[in-house]
C-alpha cells in the first residue's frame, strides 16, 4: 500500500489566523496552489484550519467585505481534514471522497503540519482508477 508521505509536499507555506488575506493571497501565487494551511495552538504548528482561493471569494469579496482589511481567522475553513504521514493514499482518498475536498493536510505523530496531498499528488500516483472516483466523487453536487 502506497503511503502519503510517498506523495505529499513536504513543508508547505502556512499562515497564522492574523495573517492578513492579502499576504495569504500572495503566498497561493508564489506557491502556485490553491489553499494555505493556517495554524495555530500552543506550539504554533497545529493545523487550526485552511484558506482557500474559494474562501477568499464566498467569504469575502461575494459579500461585499474587503479583503484588504481581513485576515485567515476571519475567513478560514474550519475544522480542516488531516490525515497521518503514515496513513494510506487510500485513507487520504477516502477523507477527500468524504468530505468533497481537493486537498488533505498531513500531520506527524504530534499533530503537528507535516505535508499537504493535493488530487493532483493522487493523480501522479498512477492510481488512475482511484484518481478517477475520487474526482468524480469531489466534484458531485452537495448531497450526491
């Protein structure tokens, strides 16, 4: 069985809840991705939640709220979807499948963020019937 720490992006950039949207949209451009983890608790490095390219646009600009003066924590998903480095692609699909995300943040055995599997990790794993189910699955409408 294929593990996730095969195919994850290791390190990825994060936010704080403070950081402000503006910032977070310029890291989504750097990074060339769609959603920035946001963490939080005692040590820093737990997974509080996510900001994605989608968030930035239902949470703010469709309601009429400038970007410019908010931060993560007034726009973020949460609680987000984690999974474990040494969980399965299979458990990471599921989670996906589930919820109807495109991406997974990874945590280590200390709940600390780790990684980050994104459908297209899925996709080069060259499980392209899983890859398939999964993105029929995530792009159904709500409650299909």
């Amino acid at each position: 069985m294929m593990k996730v720490d095969t195919v994850m992006t290791a390190c990825p950039t994060f936010a704080t809840a403070d950081t402000p949207l503006q910032d977070i949209a310029l890291m989504m451009v750097d990074q060339d991705c769609g959603q920035i983890p946001v963490l939080g608790g005692a040590n820093g490095r737990k997974p509080v939640g996510v900001v994605t390219d989608r968030d930035i646009v239902v949470r703010a600009l469709a309601k009429g709220r400038n970007p410019l003066e908010m931060t993560a924590q007034d726009c973020m998903t949460t609680p987000c979807v984690t999974v474990r480095s040494d969980d399965t692609l299979t458990k990471v699909c599921d989670a996906m499948e589930r919820e109807q995300i495109r991406r997974v943040l990874v945590v280590d055995d200390d709940g600390n963020l780790c990684g980050i599997v994104a459908q297209a990790d899925v996709a080069r794993s060259a499980q392209t019937s899983k890859t398939a189910e999964v993105v029929k699955t995530i792009s159904a409408p709500n409650g299909q």
